[in-house]
C-alpha cells in the first residue's frame, strides 16, 4: 500500500465520524504518519468539517447532487489509490453535503504550517478560531493571523494582515502582542477591533486597557477609544471611536446612531463589495439613527433613499446616490 497516495474525502468523513472499519481506520493513520503534506490536508479538511456541524442540523440541501459537486471542487489533488464504499444516505452523506454549503465557489479558509506556527487565512468568508491559550479571534473576508502551535515565551505573540477581533483570555504574566504591519498592539485580557493594511492600521477598544505602539511611540487607549498608525506618520493617533459600525461582520448589523450617510457609505461598500458613490455634496452628512440587521444591499438602499427623498440610480457597477 503506497502511504504517500491521496486519500478519498468520503473515507475521511467516515473516519471523523468514527464510521470506519478498523482497516479503513489503519489506511487514514498510515497516510497521517506517511507524510507531513498529507497532515496539512487532513487540518484543511478538519477546519471545514468543524465549520460544517453548525450548518448540519439546519441543512435542507439536496445531499446527492451536493456530495457529487463537493468531489469536484476537490479534483485539483492529484491522482492517488482511494477506498470504494457503498453509497449510503445516512448521516455522514449529511454532513459530507454541508461541507459543501460551506466551501461555495472555494475553500473558505486553509490553514499553513511553517514549523512551529500556523497560518490562518480567510478567504470570502468570515472564519472564528480559538488559539492556544484560548482566545478567540473572528477574521473577516481574506484576513490571516500567524500564531505557534503552542504559546511558550513570555508573551503570547501573533501576526495580523487584515481585519480581526480579538477577546483574549486574562494572563497578567503573559501578555498577548498583535504585529500588524508598523504596528504593535499589547493587551493582557480585553476586547478590540483591529483592521489593518500597508498604509494604516486601526484599533478600536471594546472591554479593558489596550496599548498600541509605534517604534518608541505608544498610546493607551480605553473603550470606545481608537488610535490610528499610518505609514508616514512618526506616532499613533487617540480619539474616540465614533460608531459601532466595524462590528457589522461579527454581528451582521448595521448600527446607526446619528451616522453620518457617507460613514454607513463607506462601510456598506466594503461590507458588499458595492461601488456605492455620493454625487451630492449636500447628503454625505445626513445623520441616520437606525439598525440594519442581515439585510440586503438593496433593502438597505431603499430605506435611505425613503428616509432622505434621495434618488438611486445605477450605472454599470456603480450605485449612484443625488
């Protein structure tokens, strides 16, 4: 038996749901034990069939026909020995066909391995992970955090590109350290937000005490407080966070509380990948107290155009708003 050769996602399933024959059993260890590659696999599957028992109870989905596209959005594998099973409907067909409710067009994260550490990657989709020492952090679409296997040093030390947020278990002894681009955000046990790209980085503060540093340049800041590190700029800004609107990808709402039209703008074109644009100087600063929760773009629009008198009209992909 070649250990090295792939490994069917039907036997993987059963082998999670402890379904597998003992020899069906044997076959997944060997491939485990056989290569640091296949391991790498079996965590990728591993994310998604996590993901999947959420999805599993509430699933309606055809399980015949979404199994079958579930295998061919895996055929980028190479060729390899398989295990033939009979087809059965029963629950591991179940859970096999939420895995596909979850992949979409593509895998919605994957995980990479570099030695000691672990890299996270979002793809379009928002993915919750609990680290090492038990803090949980939320990505948003195409984010991705680095972290170790294991948190051994005096602090507990990871790597952010894009946005994410962070509830990190108390360790006064430990501190947990986020490098995100130029900035270094240091925190014992708290709540924030931190969104983050090569020309700035953004953290706002829900629960404790956070510091954010620059070089030698540091800002304290408390709840409902934000600093801002910009590329050219020697030391991190402090000011009052203004809106609960960076939330939207946690909560999927959208909290008004006298926003201004151009802030919910902003947020509700990075939030749907819209190309929404002001035409009227006039409007951008409208104030709108209302929450929108779970809805579509359009249902939102239509309650702005209602809420202002102001007309919507569309060109190509662009949202026009006078």
């Amino acid at each position: 038996m070649n250990n090295n050769s792939q490994i069917s996602d039907d036997l993987l399933v059963k082998y999670l749901l402890q379904e597998a024959s003992p020899e069906e059993r044997l076959h997944v260890e060997q491939w485990l034990s056989a290569d640091e590659a296949n391991e790498k696999q079996f965590q990728h599957f591993l994310l998604i069939w996590d993901e999947s028992k959420k999805l599993e109870k509430v699933s309606t989905v055809d399980t015949d026909a979404v199994w079958q596209r579930f295998k061919q959005r895996t055929t980028e594998k190479p060729t390899g020995r398989t295990i033939e099973m009979p087809v059965r409907k029963n629950n591991w067909m179940r859970v096999a066909a939420t895995l596909v409710v979850l992949l979409g067009a593509s895998w919605m994260a994957y995980y990479m391995y570099n030695g000691r550490d672990i890299t996270l990657q979002a793809n379009g989709a928002i993915i919750a992970q609990t680290l090492p020492d038990g803090t949980t952090v939320t990505l948003n679409k195409n984010a991705s955090i680095t972290y170790p296997r294991t948190f051994n040093g005096e602090a507990r030390e990871v790597k952010l590109e894009g946005e994410a947020f962070f509830n990190v278990t108390p360790d006064k002894i430990h501190p947990f350290i986020i490098h995100a681009n130029e900035a270094d955000i240091r925190v014992v046990g708290t709540s924030f937000n931190v969104k983050s790209n090569a020309e700035v980085t953004e953290v706002i503060v829900e629960t404790g005490i956070v510091e954010v540093r620059k070089k030698t340049k540091m800002v304290q800041l408390k709840p409902k407080q934000k600093s801002v590190v910009k590329k050219n700029v020697e030391a991190p800004s402090k000011e009052a966070s203004e809106d609960e609107l960076y939330n939207y990808y946690r909560t999927k709402e959208f909290v008004c509380n006298g926003t201004p039209l151009y802030r919910l703008i902003e947020v509700l074109n990075e939030a749907y990948d819209a190309h929404i644009i002001i035409n009227n100087e006039k409007i951008k600063d409208l104030p709108l107290t209302t929450t929108f929760h779970n809805e579509s773009l359009d249902d939102i629009l239509e309650v702005i155009s209602g809420t202002f008198n102001i007309t919507i009209e569309k060109k190509g992909d662009q949202i026009i708003l006078n």
